[in-house]
C-alpha cells in the first residue's frame, strides 16, 4: 500500500464523520420541536384549561296568590232606549235640549202648539157650566114633583118626566166631564218629558214642524248604568253566580279598568256554539261610557294562595314541555317543570320548583346542563364586553 492509498483512506473517514455529525445535528433538532424545550415537557402534559362561567341573571322562585279568571266579549249597552214621540198631532213650539247633552227625569224636551187645545177646552168648560146648571134646575124640578106626588097633586108621569130630565142633565155633565179631561191631558202631551234620566240622541224634527201622532221627534238612552251582555263556554257554568264583580277593559280606555257586577246568567245554554248568555251592570257616573262599544269581560272565578311563581322568560321550551335551569352550587341544572295560570308576565309552576329556589332569568340560550354560571345584571351586555375584549386582544 502506497501514499496515495491512505491518503483517499483519510478523506473518506473525514466525510463519513461530516455526515454522522449532521445526523446527529437533525435529529436533535426534531426532538427539540416535538418535545420542546428542555424543562417544558411536564408543563405541556398538565391538566386542561378550566371552561369560562357562562355569564346569567338569575331570579328566585316566588310565592304569589294569583286570580283565576276568564275572558268574555261583548257589547256596551244602554239599559234602556227609548224613541221620543207625539202622543198628539200639533206643531213644535220649541226645543228645550241640546242634541247628545244629559237630561234628568221629568226634563221638559219638546213643547208643541197648544192654542186649538185651549179654545177647545174654553168651550168644553163653557159647556160644562151650562150642563151643572141644568143639572141643578132638574134637581129641584125633580123634588118638588115628589112633594107633589106624595100629597097626589102631580101626575105619575110628570114625576117621571122630571126623573128623566134630571138623569139627562146628569149624563150631559158627565160626558163634558170626560172631554175636559181628555183636553187637559193632551195639553199635558204638548209638554214632552224625558220619562227617565239619560242622554238625547240628535233630533228627528225641527222647531216649526208638524207632527202627527207616533211620529219619532228623538231617542233617549239610559247610560247610567249601562249593561254589558258577553257570552262564556259551557265549562264555566257552575263557577259564574249573579252578584260576582266583573272587570270591563275596552280600546277607547286600554290603562283603565272599569268595574261591573254580574245581574244574571242564563239557565240554558246556546247548543250550537255551547256557551251561555251572561248580563252585568257597569256603573257609568262620569259617563265616559257609550252604548254600542265593544269591551272584554274579566270574570275572578277562583284564587290560588302562595303559589310558586318565575318570570315567563325563564322558561325553556322543549318537545316534553318547559324546563328551567336551576342554581345548584353555582352550577346550571335543567330540570322539567309544570305550568299552570299566567299574570302579568309571570307563570304558576305546579310540579319541579320549590319557592325560594334560583333559576335563571337571561342567558339559559348559551348555557348547557352542567355549566358553571356568573351572575350578572345583563348577560347580552357582558358577552358584547367579552367578544370586544377578544377582538382588541
């Protein structure tokens, strides 16, 4: 063997070395990035990052007493109507109220012509004077034909004849009695009255005008109270009693309730639609209520006392039913619930919660069983903080 021979023997152990150390060199670096670095292993194997709390407002279960009640509608109407008419033929003097005004009972409304009346009566008066001085000669002719008859002086017949003149005289009074009366009242009906206290529709007929007898001059309403006819379903017959307060609600007054009492329930019920006829009384003193409005009906038919109650939003609708979370150690729970009566946004649970538990209000739509909860006033305004944070961040 040569130089040159261990020459080329050198050079091929130096590249080989070259080669193990690059090797070498990679590897290392391949554990570095799967590893990591040195001391980082057990860290990188600990527990995982614990779940952020789900933001919430919560609420505790109440107790309430709530009203059972039900719902009628209906229609307001005057207790009683009337048409104003001419009891006699004559022409309007004058018009003595103001078309939609209230009048009282007795309140003069028309007054017709009562001249022809008063000429009549004057002769039917003059007629009668005459008649009762008949009436009294007939008397004494009568008498003194008796005297005479019982001494047989006068004939029998005489006596009869003064009898019959007399009886005469006396029928003719009568019947001049009988047409002075029959004046006088329908001077009376000259002075058209409102027979009962209400409010006057428009009127039918001017002053100046002729009227005839039956002819329809105005219309009176009685409106103080009014009466509210509505209809309930058969179910409810046994639980509505005349002399139950029913509370009236109509469009024209929706922040007013006006109060009624029930004055009478229908003993049969209608086949066709199964339902019963209902009449309450509404009280009307301010008169802000007009016949013809259309109104609800609220009728208490029950109370229930120291019922567990929850805001309507903390419900959770399922295909079951409702369910709600409960507050378990700050922890979110679900859990099946009853329903039962609904007032003013609130709900009657009657099976899964008892009073005085906390169930969420807001925010159960992000939360799962099982999620840790953070209270807070308003959920939607804390996430809107969170997500803004995590932008900027």
């Amino acid at each position: 063997m040569g130089k040159a021979f261990w020459k080329k023997f050198r050079s091929w152990l130096s590249g080989l070395g070259v080669a193990l150390i690059s090797v070498a060199v990679l590897a290392g670096t391949a554990v570095y990035f799967v590893s990591g670095p040195p001391g980082q292993g057990d860290a990188a194997a600990g527990p995982a990052r614990e779940r952020p709390r789900v933001p919430v407002s919560l609420t505790s279960v109440e107790s309430a007493t709530l009203q059972e009640t039900i719902f009628g509608v209906g229609t307001l109407l005057a207790a009683a109507q009337i048409e104003i008419v001419s009891e006699i033929s004559a022409r309007v003097r004058a018009i003595h109220f103001e078309e939609g005004s209230s009048v009282e009972e007795g309140a003069l409304l028309f007054e017709l012509d009562d001249d022809r009346l008063q000429q009549q009566l004057a002769a039917r008066l003059a007629a009668l004077r005459s008649a009762e001085v008949r009436e009294q000669n007939a008397a004494r002719i009568l008498e003194r034909r008796l005297w005479l008859s019982e001494r047989a002086a006068v004939a029998e017949e005489d006596r009869d004849q003064a009898q019959a003149e007399l009886d005469t005289a006396v029928a003719e009074k009568q019947r001049l009695d009988a047409e002075v009366a029959l004046i006088r009242r329908e001077l009376l009906d000259t002075m058209i009255r409102a027979p009962f206290a209400g409010a006057v529709s428009d009127r039918f007929v001017d002053r100046g005008a002729y009227v005839s007898v039956g002819t329809s001059m105005a219309r009176l309403y009685q409106i103080d109270p009014l009466e509210m006819n509505f209809y309930l379903s058969e179910r409810h017959l046994g639980r509505v009693r005349k002399g139950q307060t029913v509370a009236i609600s109509m469009a024209a007054y929706p922040d007013t309730q006006f109060e009624g009492k029930i004055e009478f329930v229908s003993p049969a019920v209608d086949e066709s639609t199964r339902q019963f006829l209902v009449k309450a009384q509404v009280p009307n003193k301010e008169l802000l209520l007009k016949p013809g409005t259309f109104a609800t009906a609220i009728v208490t038919i029950g109370q229930r006392e120291d019922r567990p109650v929850i805001p309507e939003e903390a419900l959770v609708a399922t295909r079951r039913g409702y369910m709600v979370f409960v507050i378990e150690d700050d922890v979110a729970v679900g859990r099946d619930v009853r329903t039962g009566l609904r007032q003013d946004g609130r709900v009657e649970i009657t099976d899964g919660l008892e009073i005085g538990e906390s169930v969420v209000r807001e925010g159960h739509l992000r939360l799962s069983g099982g999620d840790a909860v953070q209270a807070v006033d308003d959920p939607e305004e804390e996430v809107a903080e969170g997500e803004d944070l995590a932008a900027r961040g």
